[in-house]
C-alpha cells in the first residue's frame, strides 16, 4: 500500500479477475476463422451466475487489443453453452460446478479458452483456473486444453501461472 493506499479502495477480487480475464485476451493467439472479420470483437461470456457485477463490463469497457474491441455476453445456465462457441473467453462460474465436465465438452471443437475459479476445473478439461494463494490471486493453465482448441498461450502467460499439483 502506497501512501495514498487509504484513500484508494482495494480492488475486489472480481475486478482484479476481470483485469486477468481482459489481460489473458493479449496474450493468446486465436486461429483466424475464429473471427469472421478483421475487426470482429473479442467477445468475452459468462456463463451462470455472473459474478462480476458490472466489473467485467467496466474493465473491458472503450479497450482494444489487437485493433479489437470487447463484447459481454452473459449465459443464464448449461442450456445455452453452445451458443457459447462464439465466445472467445468465456468464464464459468462456480454455479455451474455440477456441468463443467458437459459445458468443456461442448465447447471442445470451440476456439473458446475457458476460465473458472472453480476446484477440480482444469480436471475436467478446462484451460484456466483462478486460484487463491494467501490472499493473492493466482492461475492455472493447462495448455494442453489451450492447444486441442487451436489456441496458443505465450510462453509469457504461461510461466506466470502455478503448477496444479
């Protein structure tokens, strides 16, 4: 904490997840049919319950990368996973816990990295999993989930995440 650090709010653990989920979009590589058009949106989704509040929105709000501006989608439940194949990140929420093994599944021909903080996601074949250590925020990745849907994750991201054991 700086010496302004009482005036400044800490940042919820949601917002500083929406800044990971917003940040991971530089660092991975879709395959190009993944976006119809060279200036199609990255469009980030979740799925459940939405756990961000208006964090998500308000972080991806006005932002570009790679001359791409956002979209939020929401998805209410499991039935509408697979309109979620035209998410590019999409976030699982914990509500979901009894389906991600059918939510991966469905997405499995998807170029869509999925993210959770849910325990046992990576298991079930999901990409990338918040973890908390203490009180800092952490991840997980399986890049071999990453690679089957044609993503690529620099080698950046990928040594800042943990290893699950």
């Amino acid at each position: 904490m700086g010496f302004n650090g009482l005036a400044q709010q800490q940042p919820s653990e949601y917002q500083i997840k929406a800044a990971f989920l917003f940040n991971f979009a530089k660092f991975v590589e879709w395959p190009p049919q993944a976006f119809p058009e060279t200036n199609s949106p990255i469009v980030i989704g979740v799925l459940g319950k939405n756990v961000f509040g208006n964090d998500l929105e308000t972080t991806i709000r006005d932002k570009t990368v790679n001359n791409r501006r956002f979209k939020f989608v929401k998805f209410e439940n499991f039935a509408s996973a697979t309109e979620a194949t035209n998410c590019h990140i999409l976030f699982v929420s914990s509500s979901e816990k009894d389906n991600l093994a059918k939510i991966v599944g469905s997405l499995q021909k998807a170029s869509v990295l999925t993210v959770s903080d849910t325990d046992g996601f990576i298991k079930a074949g999901g990409m990338i999993n918040f973890t908390l250590e203490g009180a800092k925020i952490r991840f997980e990745i399986s890049d071999e989930a990453a690679k089957k849907a044609g993503l690529q994750v620099s080698s950046k991201l990928l040594s800042l995440s943990v290893h699950s054991h």
